[in-house]
C-alpha cells in the first residue's frame, strides 16, 4: 500500500477522535502526508476535523457512517429479512423489559440509583444495559434501513428505460 493508502486505511479504523501525528505514526509516513490525506479524506465527507487537547485531530463522519450502514442493511438484506430482523430484535428488547419489570433503558438505569445491588447484580445490569444499548443501536439502523428502502433500491438499480444525460 501507498502512504496515502495506509492514512485511509487507518482513518477508517478510527474508534474516537484522533491527533494527526498519532494517525501518521499508525500508517507509518510522515505527518505532512497524513494531514494533507486527511485533509482530502475530509473533504470527500469520510472524516471531520477536530481537536484532542489543542492538537488537530480527526474522527469517522458519523452522518457518513450512518449512511454507510444502512445502505450495507439494504444492499445484503431484503426487506422481508429486515423486517424479521427488527421483530427479532423488539422481541428481545421486550423480553429484557418483562425480565426486569421495565418498560425502558431509562427505568432499568434508574433502577441502578433506587434499589440495593450487591456488585454482582450490578455488574449484570451493566452487561444488561450494554446488551439493551446495542439492541436500540440495531433497532433505529433497521428502521432507517426500512424506512429508506424503496429510494435505495430504485437509486441503485440500472436505468434501462430511460436515455442517458451523459451522452
């Protein structure tokens, strides 16, 4: 891979907001090559330009990000297999709700500052609330999924009735 190659490679394993040098220093080439790669990366949308304690810094495109994933949702499922993956989904977000008499993340957490939990129970509810966190995360992708599915599959199919405005 090239150096330029590598700072994509790296910019899209980035996990939080990272400093320019320490992005360099991953795809092992010089900070001017990182930054000005990060610069063109930024303005293709794949990242943002921010700060981490005074220094520039750069992190995934979450709007970009989103997008990505639903379109992945759309473009290796159908809709029928979308749809069971959301009823799977509410049902297991149901069944920890009647498991902890909740009808909600914010009444389980809220349970954590009412009730008396010995360390084991609470290191459950946190396992709990990290399993729940991730079902909400699933859930609003496969509804955006759903919700955008008609517009994808059109935008993405080949025009074969229509002429080409490129000619």
């Amino acid at each position: 891979m090239s150096g330029r190659e590598r700072v994509r490679h790296v910019a899209e394993l980035l996990d939080e907001p990272t400093p320019v040098q320490a992005i360099a220093d991953r795809a092992d080439v010089s900070r001017t090559t990182a930054d000005d790669e990060l610069q063109q990366l930024q303005s293709d949308d794949w990242v943002t330009e921010t700060t981490v304690d005074g220094t520039k810094a750069y992190d995934l495109n979450p709007v970009r990000m989103l997008f990505d994933e639903v379109t992945d949702l759309i473009t290796s499922h159908s809709r029928d297999e979308l749809e069971s993956q959301l009823t799977e989904l509410t049902e297991d977000q149901e069944e920890l709700a009647t498991n902890y008499e909740v009808d909600s993340l914010g009444a389980f957490r809220e349970q954590l500052a009412t009730e008396e939990l010995s360390a084991t129970e609470l290191r459950d509810r946190r396992n709990v609330i990290t399993t729940w966190k991730a079902i909400n995360t699933e859930l609003g992708l496969l509804k955006h999924a759903l919700q955008l599915y008609d517009d994808v599959v059109e935008l993405s199919s080949p025009r074969i009735d229509s002429p080409s405005t490129l000619a």
